[in-house]
C-alpha cells in the first residue's frame, strides 16, 4: 500500500530547507516541521554558548536543509512527517 502525500508536503519541505541552510543555527527548520524539542535544543545551544555553538549549529542546519530540498517529498513525508526522524 503506498502512502499518500498530502499536498502541503512540497512546501513545508521547501520552507524547512531553505530556513535551514539560511537560519539553521537557530532551528527554525524544526520548528517548521513540528520538531519543537530539537528546535529549542539547537536555539538554546546557539544562545547559550555566546555564539560559538551557533557555528556547530549552522552546519547542522546547512546539512539538514541540503538533505530536506534534495529528498523527493514521498521519501521526505515518510522520514521526516510520519517516521519523525528528528536530526539528519
């Protein structure tokens, strides 16, 4: 039985990877998508940390971002909408 994707998946996959390669530090990217633990995390670690974790941060949401606009959105509904598979 294959899944359907609802038709919101295409945009939430666009907006959560281009906030996450522009503002991945902060992880919004998370937010977006429903991750609110993981967001505070990296929020937090980017705050907490006068800036420097913000870098490790940054990296984290460039990568993410790249995977989540590179994924095609069944694949993309299925591991990170249904499965909730929170970090890379």
């Amino acid at each position: 039985m294959e899944n359907q994707v609802p038709p919101d998946v295409a945009q939430k996959k666009l907006i959560a990877g281009i906030l996450g390669i522009i503002l991945g530090s902060l992880g919004i990217h998370k937010f977006i998508l429903g991750y609110n633990v993981e967001g505070i995390i990296m929020l937090l670690v980017s705050l907490l940390t006068c800036g420097f974790g913000a870098t490790v941060m940054g990296i984290i949401g460039l990568i993410e971002g790249i995977i989540y606009l590179a994924t095609p959105d069944d694949r993309f509904y299925e591991t990170y909408i249904m499965n909730k598979k929170g970090w890379f």
